[in-house]
C-alpha cells in the first residue's frame, strides 16, 4: 500500500465514528428557536458530531460572548479573530431560551476573550442570575475559557455559584505547544484547583480529546494531576479534525481503550467518568449531573460511616452542610 494510501486510511474514520445527519423535526426546530434570539452555540461551531442526537432532544450548548475567538487552538473549528461586541441582550435571550424548551440542565460556554479587561467573566455572571430568575429550578454547567491574565475574574464567576464548573485541559501537557499554543496547562489545572478550594459544593470537570498522539502513560498522568486538584468528573473523546487546515488525527482509539480509559480513571477516585470516541464536555451533560449528585450522596455517606464508625448516619447534618441536594 503507498504511503499516501495508507494515510488517508488512516484518517478515515471509522465505523464506530460515523453518526447520522442530523434531520429530525426536533433538530429543525431547535436551529430555528437558536436563530430567532440570535444565539450562538458550540455544537454548530465546533461541528459537534453529536448534534442530531443532542438538539432532536432540544439540548443545547450555548455559546456566548460572540462567535470570534481571540485565540487560535489548533484543534478547534471556532473562527478566530477580533472579538465581537459584548450583547446586552444576550443574558435574556439565553434566558427565553432555558423557559421555552424548559431545560432541567443546561451547560453555558464562551469563546476566549483575551481582549476583554475581565475576559468575559461579567457576562457569564449576568447570563446565570437570568436563567436563575427566570428557571429556577434549572441547573447550570458553565465551560469557561482560562482566564488566564484576568485577575479577578475566576472569582467573580465562582461567586455566581454555577451548579457545575468545567474546564478542559484538552490534552496532555507535551502536546500543549502544538495544540494549545495560547494556554498553560499548570494554570488549567490550577484554576479547577481553585474552584474547589473556594467553593467546595460546586461540581468540578474536565476533559481531554485523544488521538493527537499523546501516550497512555501521559494519559493517566493527566488523570492523577486532576485528582490532585480535586476535579469530580473526567470526560475522555475522540479528537476529530474539523477541517484539513487544523491537526490531524493520529490516531482512532478503539472503544475497548475507552472503556480502560474509563475503568482506571474510576480506580482513581473521579466522581463520575465519561469515556467513549463520542464523548464531548457537553454530551448527556443533564444526566451526567444527577450521576454526579448521587455519586456525592454515595461518597459523603461511606465518610459519614467511616468517621463515626458505629454511630448511625446523621441525615440532617449532612442536609444542613449540603443544602442544594436531595437525600
Ligand atoms: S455534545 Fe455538546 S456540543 Fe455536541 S451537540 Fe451535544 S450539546 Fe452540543
């Protein structure tokens, strides 16, 4: 076989890649309620191979703070450049959004926003007091950028009290000049760090694309680095190459790896793992929270068993520590 031959096989993807176009009515009708109030999302931009499945059941990854990002990560389809200017009205059009399709979980993510003095933390702290206003009972995952250089900022966005707060790391630490070029990936890990010792009831999460020619070994690596700094939840997916103007694909992982994947990630001690060629931040992100919830109950009982050995469980105090779950 020639060389050139053997690289487009390569790059083919494979069986367990491929999903349908997305057709559904449901789809249709989320592209045409996204449009009407203008809104941006990551699924379109990133041309999220999960679409048809996850718009058919009208869940959404928005996208705020404008369709132009300041940075220009080799993996990422978004388009880079000046940013737009900050919406006003953005908070309340995400916030129509959330009441209409009546969304028991939604996940909020930006572009970087390196040319903003607070680098967009405001508008993530204006979109979830409206959703809070308007859907109370709507828990909120927010996918923010680093922060990196914006003093204050993480802060800020902590202060808002997001249910769910994620940040990928994207890849192992060697390949970050290559993928990563504008981030740092001790600061990554540090800002999740940070989370957790600030609040420790908000929900933590991170996640890696594989394929880009990491080793297993650097792998689990990553995974121990996100123990250390607490992080409850590990996705793991495939890296697709949006366009042949970005990195190529090194490689497809079989699902049996991802499953491995998955099973030493639990060994270590994450709340919650998703692991599979299709995993994305966002993908199941509703039902990957009340995982998470329960997956908490479950821990903060064991602790309440070990520390008062015989000493029967004490539901109230652990209401009254915990006051955002159901026991
Ligand atoms: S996995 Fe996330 S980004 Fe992809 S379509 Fe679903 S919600 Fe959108």
């Amino acid at each position: 076989m020639s060389e050139a031959k053997k690289i487009s096989e390569l790059k083919r993807k494979p069986d367990w890649i491929r999903v349908k176009a997305p057709v559904s009515k449901g789809y249709h009708e989320t592209r045409k309620l996204m449009r009407g109030l203008k809104l941006n999302t990551v699924c379109e931009e990133a041309a999220c191979p999960n679409i048809g499945e996850c718009w058919t059941k009208k869940h959404t990854t928005v996208m705020i703070l404008g369709d132009t990002c300041t940075r220009a990560c080799r993996f990422c389809n978004i388009k880079t450049g000046k940013g737009n200017p900050v919406d006003p009205d953005e908070p309340a059009h995400v916030a129509e959004m959330v009441a209409v399709t009546q969304m028991k979980h939604i996940v909020i993510t930006s572009v970087d926003r390196d040319d903003l003095d607070d680098g967009g933390a405001d508008q993530f702290v204006k979109v979830i007091a409206a959703i809070r206003e308007t859907s109370p009972e709507t828990t909120i995952e927010i996918l923010t950028p680093d922060f990196r250089n914006k003093p204050g900022a993480l802060e800020t966005v902590i202060a808002a009290k997001p249910d769910v707060f994620n940040h990928n790391l994207e890849t192992v630490p060697r390949l970050y000049t290559r993928i990563r070029p504008g981030a740092r990936y001790f600061h990554s890990l540090n800002l999740l760090s940070r989370v957790k010792e600030i609040d420790p009831e908000i929900f933590t999460k991170s996640g890696i694309m594989v394929g880009l020619g990491e080793e297993e070994v650097e792998i689990l690596q990553v995974m121990d680095d996100m123990r250390s700094a607490d992080i409850d939840f590990m996705t793991i997916g495939q890296y697709l190459q949006p366009t042949k103007k970005h990195v190529d694909v090194e490689e497809f992982i079989k699902p049996d790896q991802f499953l491995k994947f998955k099973t030493r990630a639990k060994a270590k001690g994450f709340l919650h793992v998703s692991s599979s060629p299709l995993t994305r931040s966002s993908h199941h992100a509703s039902e990957d929270f009340e995982v998470l919830k329960a997956a908490r109950i479950e821990q903060l009982s064991k602790q309440a068993n070990i520390n008062h050995q015989d000493a029967p469980i004490d539901i109230d105090e652990m209401k009254k520590h915990n006051p955002n779950y159901e026991f």
